[in-house]
C-alpha cells in the first residue's frame, strides 16, 4: 500500500497516475516484463549474488558447492566493473574473463 501525500490534490493526482498505469497493464499496452527487469536493474548484482548464495544453501546445495559458486561470481562481477545486470554485457563478461 502506498502512503498518500499531506495534499489532498496531490494524493489524489497520484492516485489517478497509479490508476492509470494499472489500466494499461490490464490491457497488455504496457508489457509487466519491462517492470520485472527495471526491478531487477534497480537491485545491485551483490544483492543478486546474495540471493543466488541463499538459493544455492536451501536448495541442498553443499556449503562448499554453494561458497565456491558465489565467489567466483562475485569475482567476475568485480573484474567486470558492472553494478548492475543492465550493465552486465557479453562484452565486459569476455574482457573481465
């Protein structure tokens, strides 16, 4: 739930763009994918990195298998210079390995 603003016409603007936006999701004009990967692209690959670890532990994954993967992600990530997947690219993939 979103919180209003202390303007009521403000609070109520809001409510019509976020009303809006709903609507053209309904309709297919806007595509929900395009929101998932701008959520993804707004998170740090070390948040990322952080997840894939969790996953890797609770899936049954030895602590070895899954402290072994995540470093040498987390190396790759580093020698690569991106921050996030938008800027993981094929190209500072093949440069960083």
């Amino acid at each position: 739930m979103l919180k209003g603003c202390q303007d009521k016409t403000a609070t109520e603007a809001l409510a019509r763009k976020l009303e809006s936006e709903a609507e053209l999701r309904r309709r297919g004009i806007v595509d929900p994918c395009t929101d998932a990967y701008a959520a993804h692209d707004a998170r740090t690959l070390v948040d990322h990195l952080a997840d894939s670890h969790a996953f890797l532990s609770g899936k049954g994954s030895t602590p070895q298998h899954a402290s072994l993967t995540r470093n040498r992600v987390a190396r790759l990530i580093k020698l690569s210079s991106a921050r996030t997947v938008s800027q993981l690219t094929p190209s500072r993939i093949q440069s960083a390995l």
